[in-house]
C-alpha cells in the first residue's frame, strides 16, 4: 500500500466520520481510566453498563475506595474477569489518593505506574482525555487495541507481527495531519468493529473495500 492509497483511506473514514470517539460513557479522566481499565477482554456495551450504574454512586477514587473491595465487585461482576479488575481497580484508586491528590496524573509514567494499566490503556487516556498527539518525550503515540492490530494487518495499512511494531509503524507510515493522527485510533476501532469484523468482514458495504490489500475479501 502506498501513501496516496493511505491518505485515501483516511480521507474516506473522517468524511463519514469527522469526529469519532470513544463508545465507553465517562464525564472525566478518571471515569475514562476506570471504564478502560474494565474495559480488557470485555465490550464497551458491557462496561457501559456497568458504570452505568456505578458512577452515580462512586465516580471518584476516594469513592470507589469507600465502597470496598465487595462493593465495588457488586457494580462489575457482569464483566469478565471482575475479580482481578476489582483488586486493581482499588489499588489504583489508592494510588492516585496517596499520590496524586485524586486526579489522573497526565503524564505517561505515572499511569503505567498504575496497577492493570499499561500503555494502550495509557495512551488511551491520554489522547481521549487530555487531548495528547505526542507523549512527554515529543514522540506520537497510539493505542493498539485487538481491532486496530487487526486491520492494519488486514488491509496492509501499517502490517506488524507485534502490537508495538502496529503501532510504530502506523506513526511512521500515517499523513502528519493532525485530525488523521488524532482521530485514526478511533476510525479504526470503529472499523474494525462495525464493519472488518474478525471472523467475517463485510467488505461489500465497506468505503474501503477498493482500497485494501485483504486477499479474501466476502460479499455481505
């Protein structure tokens, strides 16, 4: 794939899309690291509805620590892997109460320092919340979840054996417009969601389908 068909690409997903973001539901930085956190191995539809019913009772780490370990895993035992997500979620809120004054530290160290965050769920928070392009060192980032490893694999945008090397690769090979680097995360996301889906693409409603280099493309 060469950079004409790249910008091509983009161009096509920002014209039906100019302003995508997430679909988890938050109102702060907080409730946005919180939602992610639950978010792994998990839908956003089934975080959503968790903190749905969280949030109006605990949308702060000092309130999420008042409910405790049980309470909190009353409001997310329908997501998976509750338990553990619970412990770090706790720990978490701890961290930023003892160190951080209970805000969401912008700045990359200090979330991976985090305990259940690393740096998709970094990167995360720090491009939808804080509006971040490049991290502390100048550099741009983006957050590699499962569907955007996938179709820059799939369509041969940016093709990588490795979630880092997607990533890399993606930065290096992205048009430096800042809405394209700034919102491909979640054109992506979408995409690979709604549209590339893993186990059957619908490439023939697809805006890109003429563009992409997946050899088995299906009719709808």
């Amino acid at each position: 794939m060469n950079k004409e068909t790249r910008l091509e690409m983009l161009t096509r997903l920002r014209d039906e899309n100019p302003e995508p973001t997430t679909e988890l539901n938050f109102s702060s930085p907080f409730e946005l690291l919180i939602a992610v956190l639950l978010s792994a191995q998990a839908t956003d539809v089934g975080v959503n509805k968790a903190t749905d019913k969280l949030y109006p009772v605990a949308n702060t780490p000092q309130a999420i620590l008042d409910l405790g370990l049980e309470g909190l895993k009353s409001y997310i035992k329908t997501i998976g892997l509750f338990n553990t997500k619970a412990e770090n979620t706790i720990k978490t809120c701890q961290m930023l109460v003892d160190l951080h004054g209970g805000e969401v530290p912008e700045n990359r160290a200090a979330l991976e320092a985090l305990p259940g965050v690393g740096r998709k769920t970094a990167n995360v928070v720090l491009n939808t919340a804080f509006g971040w392009l490049k991290d502390n060192e100048g550099k741009y980032f983006l957050a590699v979840d499962t569907h955007i490893y996938r179709l820059a694999n799939r369509t041969k945008y940016a093709p990588g054996k490795t979630v880092d090397q997607v990533e890399a690769n993606i930065i290096k090979l992205t048009p430096r417009k800042t809405e394209f680097m700034f919102n491909l995360h979640h054109w992506f996301i979408l995409h690979g969601r709604y549209v590339c889906t893993a186990k059957k693409p619908k490439c023939g409603s697809c805006i890109i389908e003429d563009l992409c280099d997946f050899k088995d493309k299906v009719s709808d």
